[in-house]
C-alpha cells in the first residue's frame, strides 16, 4: 500500500522518489507515501525490529478499484493480522488504505481491532514532497505550534515563524490539525491538510545523514522534504475491541493560472485596504490643517502568491526556523 509516483496532468512530479530506493520485499522504499505502523521510529521495547512498524513491508491485497467522478481514480487495499505478525505484534487489526489519484491525491487509512483486547498505535503517512532546490523553500502553517526537537533529545521548542531548511531538520510537531503550505521560488505551493490527525513531523536529511543512508542520493536533500501526516508522540492512539481510527491526508497542488489570479485578487485587496487607510490618514492631516498629499497609487506595495511572478514577490525576507 505505498504510493510511489504522483503527478497531475501537465504539472511536475509531487512526490520524491529516491534513485537508490531498493524495490524489494526485504527493503522499504525510500520515497513515496511509506505507511508507518504500528509504530513510528524504532520499536519502544525492542530495536531488533523494523523501523516504522511493520506495515510498509508487507504485502497487501487489492480489495477494491473503481472510477470516479472526473478524471479520479480509487483503489483500496487491505491487510490483516496473521501468525507472522502476531509472533512480534500480538493484535488482531485490519487495515484498509483508500488512495484516489486526481487533481488531487487523497490518502485515507483506517485502522480497526476486531480482536478481544485493546491496543495502542502510532500512525505515520510518510510522505515524501518533490522540491527543485531545498533553499527556496518555505514551510507555512505551523509557527506558533510546540514542537519536540528529535535532533535535540526531545526538548520541546516554539516555531518562530516560518520554516525554512538550512540543516538536518526532525520535528514532531504537536498539537495541529492545521493546513501545511510549502512554498517554493518560482513553482505551484503543494497543499496538505489532513484529518484524524493531531501532529505533524517535518524531516530533511541534510548532508552527513544522506550520505550515511545507502538508499539515499548524497545530494537527494536538496530536493526533497517530508511533511508528514501522523499519529505520534502525544498523539498515538488507543483502539479498544470492536472500535476503528481514520487518518487522512489530502495532498494538492495549486494550478499555476489560479496562483496568478490569487496574487492579482489580493493586491486589489491589498489597494483597496491602502487606499481606505490613505484617505483617512488624509482627512487626519486636513483636520490638522496639513497640505501634505496621500500615498499615490503607484506606491502601493504588491504582495506574494504560490507561483506569482517575481515582480509580485514579497522583498521582504522570510522568517528561518
């Protein structure tokens, strides 16, 4: 149940794919949507034991395909428990993966326990997102949220702003259900929001971790970065018998033509506001008994949009994280 490969019609890849991902039953694959569970990271007891769970390596059955509306496609897959899984994960749980392939990717897991006992799980969509250079990026969405700094044994920090990547980046961020942005110079922003799902792990590998992965590009950070959907940390969750959980992430990229009909919708707004301001500051200064002229139209400042043109860019720098 891994999604490799995403890409609208007339538009650039949206997910990474790894040139040296491994494409066999005894290796991950580096790149896509690998599904982790039941749990994330390494196992909590026993290290011996797959990292990210055991879901990602296992081999699901196709339940179910159909067309949709459009131009969307659904599939559906299905795993379940079995001797082997229960020998090192003793649950009995059925998963189904809903993917749509569109305009838009839709990734919906639903986690269910048919079994007599409750247990407790950790849930990623690992998704890997297709950038051209890793320095013009930028990560909207969470500033203001707490994070847990993995690279800093798990001190819990505030973002500041926006996040922009300049060195090995693992964060779990918590408490969010928000929309995330990634916006890059020059390209459509990529769009992920989500539900079921309270926290978000934002990853990039940088130099030394890259080269150190055998399945990684030397120079593969450059051009990628996961924001992930997850389950994890504070945000695990407990499924008593009889009982399912579903999470889900919708993953879009904004076309190109309603990027630059936004950029132009908002500095119209953007005039309309000035102007309003300026004709106040102006009936300030009369009452004052100033000569002084308002702000002409000429001055007024453009804003920024997803794939605007450069002459709508912002010149003011962004916040680094």
């Amino acid at each position: 149940a891994h999604v490799v490969h995403f890409q609208p019609r007339g538009q650039d890849p949206v997910l990474w794919m790894s040139s040296e991902s491994r494409f066999d039953d005894a290796q991950p694959i580096r790149g896509g949507v690998p599904l982790c569970w039941p749990w994330f990271g390494a196992h909590p007891a026993d290290s011996s034991l797959p990292q990210h769970g055991l879901a990602r390596l296992a081999n699901w059955e196709v339940a179910k395909t159909s067309q949709m509306t459009g131009d969307t496609t659904e599939l559906i897959m299905r795993w379940g428990d079995s001797a082997a899984t229960q020998q090192v994960w003793p649950h009995a749980f059925e998963l189904l993966m809903r993917v749509c392939f569109g305009e838009e990717l839709t990734l919906e897991l639903t986690i269910s326990n048919p079994g007599d006992k409750a247990f407790e799980c950790a849930t990623a969509l690992h998704t890997y997102f297709a950038v051209e250079n890793i320095a013009d990026v930028t990560i909207v969405g969470l500033a203001g949220r707490r994070f847990m700094d993995q690279l800093d044994n798990d001190t819990v920090k505030i973002q500041s702003g926006s996040i922009r990547i300049g060195q090995e980046v693992d964060r779990v961020y918590l408490d969010t259900e928000d929309e995330v942005v990634i916006e890059e110079t020059g390209r459509p922003a990529i769009h992920i929001s989500k539900t079921g799902s309270k926290s978000t792990v934002v990853w990039n590998p940088w130099i030394a971790k890259s080269q150190r992965m055998e399945d990684f590009p030397d120079l593969g950070y450059q051009t990628m970065v996961c924001v992930e959907t997850t389950n994890a940390e504070t945000d695990t969750r407990v499924l008593e018998p009889s009982q399912s959980h579903g999470i889900r992430q919708l993953v879009s990229r904004a076309h190109p033509y309603r990027c630059s009909q936004l950029a132009r919708r908002r500095q119209r707004l953007e005039s309309i506001k000035q102007g309003r301001g300026g004709r106040q500051r102006s009936r300030q200064r009369n009452s004052r008994g100033s000569s002084e002229c308002r702000t002409p139209r000429s001055a007024r400042t453009n804003i920024a949009c997803c794939n605007a043109p450069a002459t709508l860019r912002s010149a003011s720098p962004r916040n680094s994280a």
